[in-house]
C-alpha cells in the first residue's frame, strides 16, 4: 500500500489520504474510496526534497511539509500547488 511512509494525513478537501513517501522522498495521495494511488499531492514531486512531518491547516485548508534541512513548504490543498515556503526554521 505505502511501503516506506512515515507519516499521513487526511486531505480535508477531499478526504483523501496523503501520506509521505521517504523511499521516494515525495508525498503521495490515495483514493479515500478505493485506496488506489492517485500520484504525488500536486506538484510536491518537483519541490520536496526530504519530507519529515506534515499538517493541514483546516482554517485555509493548506498543507504545510516540513523538510529535513528546516525549511518548509506550503501547498493548496485544493490544487496541490506550492503556495509559498519558509526557509531554515
């Protein structure tokens, strides 16, 4: 199912399952239904290096990764976008 994850959350525009993958090092979503992979969350796949934690906001509805060198990034959780993103904290 998710070899290797870490780490997972429900998606609270969907309710899919996103989970981190670290044998990739990308976050991966799953069919809440079928449980089938859907594929990275957005465009996670070209930004996340080493993803360590993870948390949606439910207020905007935003995914928040931590990476292992500090820094961490914001995506859409509708779209699965990179939003924005705090370097070395």
């Amino acid at each position: 199912f998710a070899s290797g994850a870490s780490e997972g959350t429900s998606n609270p525009a969907n309710g899919n399952l996103v989970v981190i993958d670290d044998s990739l090092g990308v976050i991966r979503t799953f069919d809440l239904q079928t449980g089938e992979v859907i594929g990275a969350f957005g465009n996670s796949d070209d930004f996340v290096d080493d993803p360590a934690a993870m948390a949606f906001r439910p207020s905007n509805g935003r995914l928040y990764v931590a990476q292992a060198d500090g820094d961490v990034l914001i995506f859409d959780g509708t779209t699965g976008l990179l939003v924005s993103n705090f370097r070395n904290v």
